[in-house]
C-alpha cells in the first residue's frame, strides 16, 4: 500500500495517544482494576455481571432457557455492566474477570463462590452442571464442542475485525473491510454448507453450540448487528442460516434472553436488570421511564 497516510511503526510501540473510534476511551494496554467497586449481590444462586451483546447474550439465552426446562438452580441476577463508562475494571469485576469483559458469573450454591469467565467455559458450565443443552454421547458432545470452540475462535474475525472496521473505526479503512468481509464471508458460508444437511449445528439437537453461534452469527444474519452490515455482506444468501436463524429466535427463551441487561432497540424490549421472573412484565425499561414520569408530576 502507499498514500500520505502510510504508517511506518517504530521499533517499539508505546501509548502515547487514543486511537479514536468507539472505545478509544476504553482501551488500555494494561490489565487490572482502575477504581475500587464492590459489586452488587442478590438473592439468587447465579450472578452474571454483563450486558446484552452477543457475547453476553450466550448466557442469559441459557439461562432462561434452562429456566424453560425447569431448572430452579439456574435462577440468576443480572446487574448491567456499562463497559462504556468502564465498569469492567471496577476490582469487584476484576476479582471475578481478572480480563475485564463481560459476561462474568458467579455461582453462589456450593460451599464456596466458583468464578466464570469467558462466554464459551459459562456455556459449558452451566450445560455440564444441569446436564442440559449438551449431548450425552462421546460423539455427540465432542461435536458440540467442535462447534463451540469454532465460535470462540472465529467471531474475533466478526466482531473484532469485520465489526470494529466497518461499524467503531474513526476512518474506513478498505483493506481492513475488505480483509474482514471476506473472513466474515466465509465463516457464514462454513455454517450455511453445514446447515444445508442438519437441522442444528451438532448431534441433531438444540445445544450450547447453537447458542453460541446464534448470538454472533444468527442476529447478524437477521441484520441486528452492525447497521448496514446485512446489506452489505448480503446475508440474505446463506439461506440455511437464514432457516436456522428464524427457528432459534422463534424460541420465547431466546426472546427473554436478549431482552436481559439490554440498553438497545424499544425500551419494552430492554430489561437493563433481572433479578425475576416477573419482571420481564413489570421491570422492562418503558414502564420504568412511566413510573418515573408519573412520579414527576406528582
Ligand atoms: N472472549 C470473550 C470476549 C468478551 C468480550 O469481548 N466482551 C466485550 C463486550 S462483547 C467487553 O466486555 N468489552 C469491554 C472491553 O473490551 O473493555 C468472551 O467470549 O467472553
């Protein structure tokens, strides 16, 4: 490449200065707490500290959907995360996330609190705590697995290529678009070929893979990711992702699921807290801005 704009890098990088771009006030090369903040404890067995992206989404989608099935164990608070303002390196969120990104848990029903971090080991250890949502053969899980991983290793090309060039960079950048758009491509034409011949993504059943995949690969296929991206990665074309997709947001679950610790699209569908399950009738963010109004003119 040439241009005025040519970088050439030193012998050693240092931060000097922001990058621009969405996070800019964010990002640091340094990990560990910046303040000190306990962090809020409720009444149930689960505490998830997170926020409704795709990769917080994965957890609170299980979450209700073990709910679904029953499963009183699975009860959880959700306290909302504002990694905008940086709430990820408060030390209470450290302690359980020592690298600072949500989703975090912690589960308080044993003898002692057990830490979760990383969307794909919450996943997997809530599937293996309530046996759920994962298959019980050798083959089936190892399958599940394949797929589990392909997502933890492969959305990076999404989110934080493909998403942060085309949607967060301060300047576009064509060889990062295209170099991403191309990834993204492919990666979606790797589902689409395996969704041609299986109705899920593993041992012909609904498991944690599918949920892991949806929250990236499915709402981006439904155009709720990254404004224009649909258009422009023509998503419309992975037509068997396009089935599965359809199918998996059908489930109420899953419609639960991406309303928790949301502060995006009509407020009836943001629930910023859950610490029930009513409130999902009562706690979601347009009755709360009502109750507010009314109290005001009072
Ligand atoms: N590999 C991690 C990625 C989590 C992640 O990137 N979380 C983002 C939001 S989707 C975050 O907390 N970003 C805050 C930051 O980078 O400071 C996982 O799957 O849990």
């Amino acid at each position: 490449m040439s241009g005025s704009n040519e970088y050439t890098p030193p012998k050693v990088w240092k931060w000097e200065k922001q990058s621009g771009g969405t996070f800019a006030n964010i990002n640091r090369p340094v990990a560990g707490a910046t303040h000190q903040k306990d962090l809020a404890v409720g009444k149930h067995p689960i505490q998830l500290h997170s926020l409704a992206t795709p990769n917080g989404v994965k957890v609170t989608v299980m979450l209700e959907e073990l709910l679904a099935l029953g499963f009183e164990g699975a009860e959880y608070d959700a306290y909302f995360v504002n990694i905008g303002e940086g709430e990820q390196f408060g030390s209470g969120f450290v302690a359980i996330n020592p690298n600072s990104k949500i989703p975090a848990m912690l589960d308080n029903s044993g003898p002692a609190p057990i830490r979760v971090f990383e969307s794909g080991a919450i996943l997997l250890y809530l599937a293996e705590k309530f046996d759920a949502f994962i298959p019980t053969s050798h083959e089936g899980r190892t399958q599940c697995l394949n797929w589990l991983f392909w997502q933890m290793g492969s959305a990076p090309y999404l989110g934080g290529g493909f998403g942060h060039f085309y949607s967060y960079a301060p300047i576009k950048i064509e060889y990062c678009i295209d170099r991403f758009a191309m990834e993204t491509k492919r990666q979606l034409d790797v589902l689409d070929q395996h969704l041609a011949d299986n109705q899920f993504m593993a041992a012909q059943m609904y498991s944690i893979a599918d949920i892991a995949i949806w929250a990236w690969y499915g709402q981006l296929a439904l155009g709720r990711i990254y404004d224009g991206s649909a258009e422009f990665l023509d998503v419309g074309a992975y037509r068997h992702v396009q089935r599965w997709a359809a199918e998996i947001d059908a489930r109420p679950p899953v419609k639960r699921g991406c309303m928790v610790n949301s502060a995006r699209g009509e407020l009836h569908t943001q629930l910023r807290e859950r610490h029930d399950a009513s409130d999902f009738e009562t706690k979601t963010q347009d009755k709360i801005e009502a109750a507010k109004s009314q109290d005001i003119q009072k």
